[in-house]
C-alpha cells in the first residue's frame, strides 16, 4: 500500500521514559494502599507485563520493604480466538510459571494495554483453573478503550480513546531497549 | 535472542513425518511444553479447554494399549469427549470396510480420528476421503509419526538440560537405533524426524532385518553394535517381535541376545551420558537388559509421560489453527 504511508499522521508519545516510571511508582503505591494487611502477589501478562510486574515489585519492596512474589501468565491455552480456530497458531512465546499457591491469594494481574478485554478474561480462567484466589485485580499502564466484555482496570496509568486501526507501542527496556508508550494512528479514511 | 520459530500450522493431518519440515516437526515440539505443564500443574485443574465440546475418536485395529492410552489421556487434558473402537470390539471383524466404518464414525460429528492399522498407508488413504483430522497412530511398517515428535521432544529436552542452552537443536547429535528395522515403523519415522532435525543416525540389527537401500533414508547401516554404539548419545533399542522368529527373518533368540542386546557390557564404548530410549512394551533382557531400562541413563519413563504432552499439541494444532484449510491436500 504505498498511499498508507502518505496518509498515517506521526506517532504521538503517550509516556515519556520518566512518565512510565511515575505511572509505576504511583500504581505500586496504590497496590499498596489496597492490600493493608494482606499479602500480595503479581502476574504479569506475557509479553510486557511480566516486566511491568517486576518494576511495580521493584516500586512496592523499596515503598514498603517488602517484595511480593512474581509469576507469568501466558493465557494462550485459554484464549477464545484459539479455540475458535481464529488464531494461526505459531510457536508459543513464553510459558506460564509461578510458584505460589493461589487458594487464598490476593492477586493483581498486571498487563501493558487494556483493550478488548478478552486477553484478561482468559487469564482469569487460567487462574481458576489452579485454585481459588480470594481476590483478583487488575494493574495495566494504558487503557484504549474498544471494551468487547465488561472488564475493567483497578490500577491505571492512562485512559485514552483509540479506533481500532491505531497501534499502542508499548516499549520497554528490557525487550525493547527503551522505555515509553506510543500512539501510532493507522492510515486515515477517507 | 535468537529468532523465533515464525513459522505456521497448516496441515489438516500428521500421517507421517516424511511429510513435514523441520519448522514443522520444531513447531509441535515448542507447542509441547505447555502442555506438559499442565500435566505437571500440582493444584487445581490438570486439564485445558482447547478442544473443549469436540469429538475425538480413537480408532484402533491393532493391539495396542499405551499408544491408545496416551491419545485418550492427551484428548481429556484437553478437555475432549473421546470414544474408542478397538478390533475386538469393531465391525472391522464383521467384514465392514475402513471407509465405512470411518462414515459411520464421522456420522457421530467426529472432530479427530487416530488410526491404528496393520495396513502402511491406511492413514493417508481415510484422510484423501474423509472430513475429520485423521492422526496416524501407527500404520504397518510405514510410519508412527507421533511416537518420533515425542522422541525428539524427550531428546532435545535432555541435550538443552546437558548444555545448559534453552536454544540447543539435535544437529550433530550422533543418535544409534538398534532392532528389527526393517519391520519398525518406529524406526522408519524416527529416521525422517531425527535426520531432519540434524541427528545423524545410524541402524543396527541382523542383516535380515535391515530394509533393502535403508542408508538412502540418509542413515549409517551396520550389523556391529560396538560400533553403532562408540560416540553414540542417543541408543535407542526397538521392540522385538517374538512372533516373528516363526517367519525366520529372526536369528535364534539367543544369538539376537549375544549380537543386539543393550547391556551395561555393550554400552561400555559408549559416552556416559548416553541416553537409554525404547518405545515400549520392553522385552526385558531380550533387546534390552533390565537393569539398563531401570538405570540412572535411561529415559523410556520420560517419553511416557511426553507422550501425552507432544499428542496434545498435535491434537491443538491441527484442529485449532486457523491455517488449515477446511478441505484440500494433506
């Protein structure tokens, strides 16, 4: 499509390096705040939210001296576009692992962007599957509306309004080399 | 980081790994360990909803337990409703032909057939004709391409563990299969798989029991186990069929024992990290003595319990990517 690069505005910048830290900083702080006298525990979404996780552990240990135990959810095997058969199938990108029990536990799922709501739904399911949590929150850094389920963030950076053409670049150092969140709108119609 | 494996599923069926490319045989063995995970989950549900509300049929005209088993287990973890014919039991005893007792089955909505046959070639022949996914599961001594991904997958899992590399593939891997090859479909699907993936393979056994031009299938031939066995990482005894020493392919037993059989005696030209391999049901001290089945180098548990884990990725991908298309080629 040679008239697509014609017609895409530039990238907008949603987060700075330094916006993301605070976003996080602020969450932990929050996370905090919402389990006073309860321990709690962080999954991150594979890919970008296992080391979003890591950072708001990082953020609650040196808020409040405590570290709280990590794992990754990979939700691929609960996925509802996969069992429909709407998905190609491609080798897997990461795996599930954690190591706590989670009967009982206090939970925050924590992921980049809050879309559709269907990748949540499916890591919800794969929790059940391995017990019963007392709770389960969500942490995300960006929330671009285009909800298919009524699913919603307990711990948010931002909230913006996208169409379903846009991209949000969520790019962090540890993948990526860099850290911050990008708009990149698609091709305008019309 | 290295480049992942980008490439997709698209086959309606597995009949037989002559079939597939390395990226494919690589794709089901990196679609396994999830699901060996959640065979190994220590609370909660040890099941996954991927084929959830769909049929699969096993459909076995040959002895077999464990491979039918596996295939059973493999459907139940991920959450399928299985139902079993077995030759006792079928109408194949009654005179009824493949093709029909397959439409009948398929009358029922099946999703997958798994086929175990005498016949070489009784997997592709239902799968030009009929609308499930058929699964070979063994079919004459054409091929058993299930029972070689778990090969593979229990190979490469312990060269990866021995290297301390996430990344390692089999190149190079020196891999010695020693039997009845001629009469193994195991071993003729074990050769498609493991030289694909860079193994370089070398069979073993009596002259009576080697396939005439087997060294095109791209292997080493020799009838010297000594000399299969020196620098080999991977000894992989086959099953032998008493019932054929009527036929007189067979050397005497005892004469198998005293030129075949892998014993702490024969193994000691090869390195101590040698993995012991047999796909079952072992005829202790025939083909295989029983305190190296039992011993610390042997694996032929492990590939049980693969087994399970490389079926159902077979099972999801093959009736779950959206690649596939609905009707077509093999």
């Amino acid at each position: 499509m040679p008239d697509a690069a014609a017609n895409t505005p530039p990238a907008t910048v949603l987060m700075s390096a330094e916006a993301l830290a605070d976003t996080l900083r602020d969450v932990a702080r929050r996370i905090i705040t919402g389990h006073a006298g309860h321990e709690v525990v962080l999954l991150g979404i594979l890919r970008r939210g296992r080391p979003l996780a890591d950072r708001i552990a990082d953020a609650i240990e040196s808020m409040s001296g405590t570290r709280p135990k990590i794992g990754s959810l990979a939700t691929t095997l609960y996925r509802d576009d996969i069992r429909a058969g709407k998905a190609r199938l491609s080798a897997p990108q990461g795996q599930t692992h954690f190591d706590f029990d989670v009967d009982g536990a206090y939970i925050v799922l924590v992921d980049d962007v809050l879309y559709s709501g269907r990748t949540v739904r499916a890591a919800l399911d794969e929790i059940m599957d391995y017990g019963r949590p007392a709770r389960i929150q969500l942490a995300c850094l960006i929330d671009r509306g285009l909800r298919e389920l009524p699913i919603q963030a307990d711990y948010l950076g931002l909230a913006i309004s996208t169409q379903p053409r846009d991209h949000i670049a969520v790019r962090l150092a540890e993948l990526d080399g860099e850290d911050a969140v990008l708009l990149e709108p698609g091709p305008a119609v019309g | 980081m290295a480049v992942a494996n980008a490439v997709e599923w698209t086959r309606r069926h597995l009949i037989g790994l002559e079939d597939l490319s390395r990226e494919e045989i690589e794709l089901v063995l990196d679609t396994a360990p999830q699901f060996l995970a959640v065979q190994q989950r220590e609370s909660g549900i040890k099941k996954v909803p991927l084929l959830q509300g769909r049929l699969v049929v096993n459909l076995f005209l040959e002895p077999s337990t464990r491979t039918r088993v596996s295939f059973e287990l493999a459907a139940k973890r991920l959450s399928a409703d299985t139902l079993t014919f077995t030759s006792a039991n079928s109408s194949a005893v009654k005179g009824e032909s493949l093709h029909d007792t397959l439409a009948n089955i398929e009358a029922m909505h099946s999703d997958i057939v798994i086929i175990r046959s005498g016949f070489a070639g009784a997997a592709a022949i239902l799968a030009r004709r009929h609308r499930s996914h058929i699964i070979n599961a063994g079919d004459g001594a054409h091929e058993h391409p299930t029972q070689a991904l778990l090969d593979a997958f229990t190979i490469r899992q312990h060269v990866r563990a021995r290297r301390d590399d996430p990344e390692a593939t089999l190149d190079g891997l020196r891999v010695a299969i020693i039997g009845d090859i001629a009469n193994s479909r195991v071993a003729r699907s074990n050769i498609w798989g493991l030289t694909k993936l860079g193994a370089h393979v070398t069979v073993c056994g009596p002259r009576t029991m080697m396939p005439p031009h087997i060294e095109r299938m791209g292997v080493e031939v020799t009838s010297d186990l000594r000399e299969a066995l020196v620098g080999a990482d991977v000894v992989y005894a086959l099953r032998i069929q008493l019932e054929r020493q009527a036929t007189g392919a067979f050397p005497s037993l005892r004469e198998y024992i005293r030129l075949f059989r892998v014993d702490n005696d024969s193994l000691k030209v090869a390195p101590r990290h040698a993995l012991i391999m047999h796909p079952g049901p072992i005829n202790r001290d025939i083909e295989l003595a029983a305190d190296v089945a039992d011993g610390p180098r042997s694996v032929i548990l492990e590939q049980v319990s693969n087994g399970v884990a490389v079926r159902m990725a077979v099972m999801h991908l093959l009736a779950n990517s959206a690649s596939v298309a609905p009707e077509g080629p093999l």
